[in-house]
C-alpha cells in the first residue's frame, strides 16, 4: 500500500467523538447504548418538519372533503391535517364515510377523529394493493379523496389511475426544510441521514457547505443517491451483515476509535 493509500485509510477512520442525528429524539433507541459503549455525544434534530397548508392554499382547490364519499389515508399526518382542514373550512364529514387506511397503526389512530365502525374503515398492511378488494368491491359507487403532502403520494396515485378509481388527490400538508441556523457554528463527526429531504434542508440552510473531515451515514437508496449527487461521500451505511444504522455505525466505530 502506497503512503498515500495509507493517509487516506487513516483520514478516513478518524476517531468519532459527536454525532448528530437528523431525526426528532425518541424516548428509547439503541443509539443511547452506542453512545455510552463509546463514550459518545449524540444529538438529535430533525432536519424537516410538517407543515399544515393554509385555509387559502386549500381553498385554492376549489372542493370540500364533505364532496368525497371515500377517504384514504396513508399516514397519521394525513389523518391529523384532513380533520384539521375539516375544523377551519366548518365541514361536517357524513357518518356514512368510508375511510381507506394504509396499515392497522393509521386505522387505530383514525378512532381519536371518528366513532369506529368496522363496515366503514378498511385496512390494510403496508401497501395500497392491500386494499385492492375493499377498493375494487366499492369502486362503482365512491368517490375518493386522497389527503397527501407536497411530496404526493405517487405509488397511491398510479394505482388509482391505472385502475380508473374515481378520485381526487389533494395537499392538505407539506413536508419542508426546519431553520438550522443556530448550527452554523457547529461540527460533528458524523452526520446521519435517512431521507433525501435532510439532504436539501441540509443545503437550504448551508449553501456553502463543505464535507470536509465529516462522516456521512446514509439510509437507503434514495438518501444515496441525494448524497452523490451533491458529490459528497458516503462513510457509513447499512449492508446485509448490519442491516440497521446503529449496526453500521457501531462496525465503523470499531475501524475509527480502536481501543
């Protein structure tokens, strides 16, 4: 190996000393273990947050969710921001609503909003094909809203196309960049990322941003292929032998901060 080879091994495993997580800080998570086997400092901030559209960007829509016979949601967000619309705009949404849900956690949280009736909340496990018998059985007679973000819900949108669904996908909240800017004056070793939006907020509140000496742990493809493009290099992320971040990185901490 080449002097210069081994400058860079050694560059690339510096010891890791600060953390910084861009995701809201839970109550619980391996990363509390990690950072007292290593005696690390470890931050959280979300890098994104979720924003309601104003009573005027929906009115711009021109419809009234009370119009709609059928509603699916795909997140608990969706949820929160469609009866939150509800409430501002003063629409009562008829007892008779079939509601469409993604997964059994969304449909249980539906129950804080609605008296729960089994005949009119269908469920299902993960994606919208889930639900492909409880849509198709009341296709002829519904029409649907789809509540969704900025971002869309493409997956959701394709399907219901493909397949004729009489329907209507409107933005009732936005996912957009959190102000990062108390920051700026501060480093970590690391910085982890599990979407493609931290990397733009990252780039929104940091334009001039410069990697440097910090490490990039990265979740999935998407969040991949966000990085590259910004010419950044991707330091730690998950493989089949550590399928999770925290594996990832506690592998990398091994080569960094030998013992």
């Amino acid at each position: 190996m080449s002097s210069e080879s081994k400058a860079q091994v050694q560059e690339n495993f510096k010891p890791i000393k600060t953390i910084l997580i861009s995701q809201p800080k839970p109550s619980r998570s391996p990363y509390f273990d990690l950072a007292e086997k290593w005696n690390l400092k470890i931050d959280w901030r979300p890098f994104i947050h979720v924003e309601p559209v104003t009573e005027k960007e929906f009115r711009r829509n021109r419809i009234r969710p009370d119009e709609f016979s059928a509603v699916i949601f795909t997140s608990k967000n969706s949820i929160d921001h469609f009866f939150s619309i509800c409430e501002i705009i003063r629409c009562k949404m008829s007892q008779s609503t079939k509601y469409f849900c993604l997964t059994k956690a969304i449909a249980d949280y539906l129950q804080k909003f609605i008296v729960y009736r089994k005949r009119k909340v269908f469920v299902g496990v993960r994606k919208i094909q889930d639900l492909a018998t409880a849509l198709n059985k009341h296709k002829e007679k519904e029409n649907f809203l789809l509540p969704c973000s900025n971002l869309g819900s493409v997956e959701i949108v394709n399907y219901l196309t493909t397949n004729e669904f009489n329907f209507k996908d409107v933005m009732m909240y936005k996912t957009v960049s959190s102000d990062l800017s108390d920051l700026s004056d501060v480093t970590y070793d690391v910085l982890v990322f599990f979407s493609p939006l931290g990397i733009t907020s990252l780039y929104e509140n940091f334009p001039s941003f410069e990697q440097k000496d910090t490490r990039f742990a990265v979740f999935g493809s998407t969040t991949k292929k966000a990085v590259e493009e910004r010419g950044l290099s991707i330091n730690i992320q998950p493989t089949p032998d550590t399928p999770s971040m925290t594996m990832a990185i506690e592998t990398y901490l091994g080569l960094s901060n030998k013992r």
